[in-house]
C-alpha cells in the first residue's frame, strides 16, 4: 500500500508542476526519456540483458511516427501507435538474431543492428538525413488540440503514468517472476523447465516496445526526429540513466533520465549562475561539459552507490527496518524474561 501512495503522491507532483513554474516541453522531455529508461530496465534490471542497441528502437519508431504525422497527416494517436509498432517489430528482428547470445556477445550484436540502422538513416531519404525529419506537426487528438504546451503536457502524463503502471504489473506477475530468476541463475531457469529464450525474448520486444512509444513521444513533443535519436551514444546515455537510477527498481530509471536530461539542458545555466553569484567566468562554459560532469557522476555511483541512487535508498530503509524490528524484538524478549 506504501508503494501506492507513493505513486498517487508522484502522479499529483507531476499534474502540479506546470502550476509550479516547470517549463512544461522541459518536463515532457524527462518524462520521454525517464520512460526510455524503464523500457531498458526491464531487460537490463529484471532479466540481465545488456542492450546497447535501444536508440535503434527509440529512434526508429520516432522517424516513422513524425512520418505519418507529418507526411501523411494522419492523428497523434496513429502515430504513437505505429511508434509501438516499430519498436516491437525491431525488437523481434532484434531478438531472434541475438537472444541466444549472452553477456558482450548480445550487447555486441544489438551495438552492430543498431548501426547497421543509424547509417541507413543516414542514407535514407524520408529521414531527412543528417538534417533529421524536421516540422512534426502535433494534429488534434480525439478532437483535442495539442498545439498548447499545457494541453499535451497532461496527454503526455496520462501516457506515460499508464505505461508506467503496465511495466509494473509485468514486472510483479509471474512472468516477472521468471525474468529475476532468469537474471540471477539461467541455469536454474533452464533445469525448472522454463523456456529461458521464449522469455527473453517476449521481454525484449515488450521493452522494445516501450522504448518505441518513447520515441514517438519525443518527436511529438519536439516536432522533429534527429540521427542522435538512434545513435550508440543514446543507446549509452540511457544504460547511464538506468545504472545512476538503479536498475532492477521501479523508480530508479525516473531518477537516473531526470538528472541526466536536468544536466544535459540545465548545465550552462548552472555554469553561468555561479559565474554570476562567484564573480568567476569559468564556471560559464560548464555547459560545454556535460560528457565529463555526467561521466564523473557514473564514476561516482560505481565507487560509492553501486546499486543507484533510488537502489541505495531502499537497501538503507531495509537495513533500517530491520534494525528496528531486532531492537523490538529484543526489548519484548527481555520483558518476557
């Protein structure tokens, strides 16, 4: 029940903080991009798979959603539908390729699909190339306008607070079940009788999926699809966000995307804030530095929070509760001696 409230308690920040001054395009934004990063939990967190090849689904799908919205001017709702679309269907191709590798042998071959992608997006003439798919315009949803921030802003909450909801019933069903116990002894899985691959594989083209309807999102929120939606660096970005968040938990994705897309945008205003407040014009070209602060970061989290930041949290409150429950334990031991 503590895990609903928490929910209910995030879901009213979110519908708050255009009322609270968020630049509301900022927010979706992280929203997209926190919603990247649990597509790529689920097979990295919950099944132990080492995706580098998630920008080629994130990318793909937003290219093709931009496309029909744009070029064949058809709804947003068909757009982010085909967004789904391609993701999954990346993700199947995907997958039977690499599903029977493990360890740098997938990640390995997702990498190389991946590029084998970006350079067709390159080539590609409906891409745009390298000046990406440019002018998405955002058409009326069930009769809703979406040209206002604020209105798509809600529509965007609603998708994501949705597919959030689903990723967490998977991941708590049996099914989820099966994926942690694949993840920490396939072995085990294997001599139980599960059809290890089969499983792999459906999480792979679910997580595909959602990382499909990420990048639609994007590209209706923004108005455009670039090469570095399905470049290898997005593809590492995001593994960064999952790892600094903490993988393997329902949160740690949301906190790992909000401070590292808060960074990427933020960081030159930061820089020069402290020029401002320091008298120091150092501090002024921070923003050209985002690669080093965000690498310092993950070096950080490696050395002192190898579980994430959210993964610490919860794994101190554990250690919390238990102390507490010893001390009471100890205390109605020694009253009933």
């Amino acid at each position: 029940m503590r895990n609903y409230r928490f929910d209910y308690c995030l879901l009213a920040v979110l519908l708050a903080l255009p009322a609270l001054g968020v630049y509301p395009v900022f927010a979706m934004k992280v929203l997209c991009f926190a919603l990247f990063a649990c597509s790529l939990n689920l097979v990295l967190g919950y099944t132990g798979l080492l995706s580098f090849g998630h920008a080629a689904f994130f990318g793909g799908a937003g290219y093709f959603a931009g496309y029909i919205m744009r070029d064949l001017g058809l709804s947003p709702l068909i757009g982010l539908v085909a967004g789904v679309a391609t993701g999954a269907a990346f993700g199947l191709v995907f997958g039977l390729l690499a599903i029977r590798r493990h360890g740098i042998y997938f990640a390995m071959i997702t990498l190389a699909f991946a590029q084998m992608f970006y350079f067709f997006c390159l080539q590609a003439p409906f891409t745009g190339g390298e000046d990406g798919l440019q002018g998405v315009p955002r058409n009326a949803l069930f009769g809703l306008s979406l040209d206002r921030d604020l209105t798509l802003y809600y529509v965007v909450v609603a998708i994501v607070a949705a597919t959030f909801a689903f990723l967490s019933r998977v991941v708590a069903s049996p099914f989820g079940r099966v994926l942690s116990a694949i993840k920490e002894n396939e072995a085990r899985a294997i001599s139980l009788g599960y059809q290890v691959d089969r499983f792999k594989l459906l999480a792979f083209v679910l997580s595909a999926a959602v990382a499909g309807l990420a990048g639609a999102l994007k590209t209706l929120v923004l108005g455009f699809a670039t090469l570095s939606d399905v470049h290898w660096m997005l593809s590492g970005s995001v593994i960064l966000m999952t790892l600094v968040g903490g993988m393997g938990t329902r949160f740690g994705p949301v906190v790992g995307a909000l401070l590292i897309v808060s960074l990427e945008t933020r960081l030159g205003d930061i820089g020069n804030a402290l020029a401002q407040w320091t008298g120091w014009q150092g501090f002024a070209g921070l923003g050209t530095m985002v690669s080093v602060v965000t690498g310092g970061i993950f070096v950080l989290c490696v050395l002192l929070f190898r579980r994430g930041m959210v993964g610490e949290w919860l794994d101190w409150q554990q250690k919390l509760t238990a102390r507490r429950t010893a001390a009471r334990h100890g205390i109605l031991s020694r009253i009933g001696g």
